[in-house]
C-alpha cells in the first residue's frame, strides 16, 4: 500500500467520521493511534440488548474497537481483524460474542462511516441473523426468533441529531496531524 | 542458470511442473501448495491413481525428479503468504492458483523479488487466460487493473462462519489446464533464456484463448499511479541469525538505527491472546505471529477456532514498547522462520529489509 494512498483514505475517513460523531447523540468516536487515526474506539450510545442472570435486559451503552489494518484498502482482512467487541462483554445479540463481532462482508476500503452504520444496525437488532448456522451467538439467535416482536431494540433509524447531515467538516478537515 | 516457483499444482500447476522439469536452463524448482490430491482431481489434473491422498507437492516433487534428477527441488506444503520470502525467491514466479487473493499475494511476492511473475487461469469450457507482469517501480501490476469491484469480489474469512478460504475447484477439462500450462511454459522460456527467434515476451500483456471459436485476444497493462499496491521492489540484507538463541533484542540490535526502530513481517500480526470463537475461552500463549502458531495453538478444546482479536494484535513491534520480557523471547518462539524478511523503520531512516539467514534450511 502506497502510504501516501493509505494517509489520504484515513485522513478522510476521520474528517468524515468525526464530523458525523460530532452531530450525533448516538455515537462517539476516540481516535486511539496513528496520525492520521488507524485505530478508533467506538461508543454508541443507543439501545442494546445484554445477557443477565434473570435473562435478557436493555442497556445503552456499547463500546467497540477499530483497527484500519496496513493492506485494508488492498486485502479482504477478516472482520475479526477490523472489528473488536469491547463492552459490555455480555452484550447479547447473534452476531456478537465478545471480543467478535460479524457485521459480515467488508470490501477492502469500506468506509469508516459504513462501518459505524453497519455496527448500529447490528446493536439496535436492525439487523441480525436468523440463522443458526450462521451466528456467533446461537443462544442469542433462537431467542431472536421467539421474540420477534421485540425488534428492532432501538428504532432510530439514524445516528443523527435531527437536521446535522449539513455538517460543516472544515474544522475537522483542517486539522493537520504531525 | 534460472529457477522457478510454482504456486498451485492443479488442474495446470499439475501439468506444468514436469514441462518446468525438461526446460533447459531451469536448475531449481520450488512447489508451493498446501492441499493433497483427492479423486475428484483424477479427471481434471495431470495424475494417477498412486498420487491420491499424499500432498500435491510431494506428487509433484517425484515427478520433477523422475524426469531431471539433477533439478533441485523444494516443497512447501502451506499456503503462499505464510511461506519466508527469501525461500520462494527465483527467477520466475509462476501463478496456477485459483483464487484473486492467492494471485494478488503472487503479485506482491513478486515485486518485493523483483521478479518476473505469468500468471495462467482457466474458466470452463473453452477460456484460457495468460497474463505476464516484470517487477518496476512504474511497470503495470495485477492491480493497476483492479477497480472498487474486483477488491470486492476477494475472498474474505468471517469469524462467524467455518471459513474455508479455499476457492470452489474449478472442474476446468484437463486438456484446457494442459494447454495454459504450455502456453505459460513457451513465456517461460523466452524469459529465462531470451533469444531473438524466440519471439517478442508477454510481459505487460494478456494472452486470451477461445478454444470453442478458435479467437484470441491480446490485451496490454498500463500501469495505473493510482494503483493500492506500493510496486516496491526490495533490496535485502541478509542478517545471520540462529534463530534458536536469537532474540528479539538481537533483531533490533540488527537494524543498527539510533532512532526507536519498529519491525513488522509483512503480511504477518503478532498477536499477545487468542480467543475462542466457539466459547470464548481466552488463551495467553504471549506474543507471537499469529499464522506461524501450529494449527493446534489456533484450535481451542471445544473444537472451536482461536483468532486474534485485531484491537489487540499488532502489525508492527516498536522497542520501546515492549517489555524486557518480551524482548528476550527467542525469534522460534515468536514464530519467525530463516528467510523471513523483516522491514525496519525508523524516524531517521528510509525503510531496510532485513533477511533471516537467508540460504539457511528451515528447521
């Protein structure tokens, strides 16, 4: 990967991922390494779903780890590479069991923001798997299918704060990384 | 004097290992190629009954030596990335695999070689496909073609799923292996042994065979500047080390550089924990490369697969991160192998590749 190919993706993936976070009462975004960011910690505050003792309660909050691999923009790296399930470590959902998490295909260069959407869908049981066969959590996935009624947790369909997707991205875009 | 490095022997890897073998001037072949021959392949690839069950490259190896005992042969019974780079350099690469992820590994093992690589494919009934690429820094690689959809359509691992990278077998007609592997081999020749009455190389070129209609299509690379593959070509030092007392410490020590160096394996994670994907049993083997690990390190006693977790793998190693501890961990336990090439950055220096022992065996 050409470093100057790959500086320019992260930097405007930050710029655009920041700029979102910044208008979102959903989410919020900790670049945690490189400059440009390559790696993120992800927090969104939105309805989820967590095993107890009792069974099954809501919570909201969620934490997740992103790591833009080297080659990411060159190779089909493994969601698991990308993508680490922080807390809670009891976060109930088919797709999730702790520190993995599967929000399933992700082309090489997948946006930043695509993943954020994609992992909120997945948090607020917008979307998830039925099957069995196909699930990291298969506890989770036959509950899913006797509580149907219960979806999704969270119904926002956006991130968004109402009318935010006018954001103004120069104070992101021009801030210069050492 | 030339060599060879054949990934995939099937359907035309299985074909071209013995026209490899009668080829003046070859005096090294290396097969590369993790899988064992089963009876599906009796109809679609250049074996016999004796061949089933045992490693493609131990058939393939037998047959080289049957043919040219004098060829010096090498076998790798695993999967192209995770073999050490200096251990595949050759003269030519030649790329029989099936799959894109397989081809774009090839790619770029052949330009950190800077050498020449001709790539075959097949597609069933009647398509032949032969591509040549030479190493440069603005010559056209496999990807200089690629667009958003190709990087799409690589193949991807899901930790929820039992992943099988391995790409369907392509059931291609034997006949149709044979041919490419012919045509691969007459590239072959002209590369190693140019002469003018040999006529013009498809380097930078692709060859395309209809055997239904008889047409062929002859198609050039440009080279694109906004390609995702670097096109660097490296220079390696060779770094002597016993890789059972070496160090850590002693590999930094080898990059000589004032400033804090960092090292990564190209391709390669270290990683400190694995977790069960099956029932989340954490496992602290300690830093290691996480796809050097044997297959049992990576299998938990449930049965379910180990994987590294990416937050908490590391693609490169800076000493001042790291504990004295680990800094005194042997260069075998981390998983490093002689001819593994290391890269070294640093703040005050342009990037060096660091070769282990290379010309040593593997142990």
């Amino acid at each position: 990967m050409s470093d100057a190919i790959r500086a320019s993706w992260l930097q405007s993936q930050y710029v655009e991922a920041m700029t979102f976070a910044r208008h979102s009462d959903v989410l919020s975004l900790a670049p945690v390494a490189g400059a440009p960011p390559y790696k993120y910690i992800a927090e969104f505050r939105c309805k989820g779903l967590c095993a107890t003792s009792e069974g099954v309660s809501v919570i909201d909050q969620h934490l997740v780890g992103i790591l833009f691999p080297d080659q990411y923009l060159r190779r089909n790296c493994s969601p698991g590479q990308i993508l680490t399930w922080l807390e809670p470590d009891t976060e109930f959902h088919p797709n999730i069991s702790p520190p993995f998490c599967c929000v399933g295909h992700i082309a090489p260069g997948m946006s930043l923001l695509s993943l954020l959407h994609q992992l909120y869908l997945m948090i607020t049981w917008q979307r998830f798997t039925a099957r069995e066969d196909d699930a990291l959590n298969r506890h989770a996935c036959s509950w899913a299918r006797r509580h149907l009624d219960r979806f999704p947790i969270d119904p926002r369909r956006s991130m968004l704060n109402a009318p935010a997707a006018q954001a103004n991205t120069a104070e992101v875009a021009n801030h210069e990384f050492a | 004097m030339a060599t060879a490095t054949v990934v995939g022997l099937g359907n035309i890897g299985s074909a071209i290992t013995t026209l490899v073998a009668r080829m003046p001037g070859i005096t090294g072949i290396i097969l590369v190629d993790p899988d064992s021959y089963d009876e599906s392949n009796l109809a679609t690839q250049m074996i016999d009954r004796s061949a089933l069950g045992k490693p493609k490259v131990e058939v393939q190896a037998a047959s080289v030596l049957a043919i040219n005992p004098r060829i010096q042969v090498e076998t790798f019974d695993e999967p192209v990335e995770n073999v050490p780079l200096e251990s595949l350099r050759s003269s030519v690469f030649i790329s029989c695999v099936d799959s894109r992820r397989a081809r774009q590994s090839i790619n770029r093992i052949a330009w950190r070689c800077a050498s020449p690589w001709i790539d075959a494919a097949v597609d069933a009934p009647s398509l032949i496909r032969i591509n040549a690429y030479s190493p440069g820094e603005k010559a056209p690689c496999l990807e200089c073609s690629w667009d958003q959809a190709s990087y799409d359509l690589l193949e991807q691992d899901y930790p929820c799923d039992a992943a099988d990278l391995s790409a369907p077998a392509t059931m291609a007609p034997a006949e149709l292996g044979l041919l490419a592997a012919s045509l691969q081999a007459a590239e072959l020749r002209k590369l190693i042994n140019p002469a003018p009455n040999q006529g013009n190389s498809l380097v930078g070129a692709q060859l395309m065979l209809d055997t239904s209609t008889h047409e062929q299509y002859l198609a050039q690379f440009k080279y694109t500047r906004d390609c995702r593959f670097d096109h660097l070509c490296w220079e390696v030092e060779t770094v002597n080390f016993d890789l059972r007392s070496s160090r850590l410490a002693d590999l930094f020590d080898a990059a000589q550089t004032q400033a804090d160096p960092v090292i990564s394996l190209e391709g390669h994670v270290f990683a400190t924990h694995l977790d069960c994907i099956a029932c989340g049993k954490r496992s602290t083997a300690g830093l290691s490369l996480y796809h050097r690990l044997p297959a049992r390190a990576r299998r938990c006693p449930c049965g379910g697969q180990m994987f590294a977790p990416g937050f908490f793998s590391f693609e490169t190693l800076q000493r001042s991160d790291l504990s004295p501890a680990n800094l005194d961990l042997k260069l075998t336990a981390l998983g490093f192998r002689y001819g593994d090439v290391i890269t070294v950055d640093s703040a005050s220096s342009r990037s060096r590749h660091l070769g282990i022992g290379a010309g040593q065996a593997d142990e």
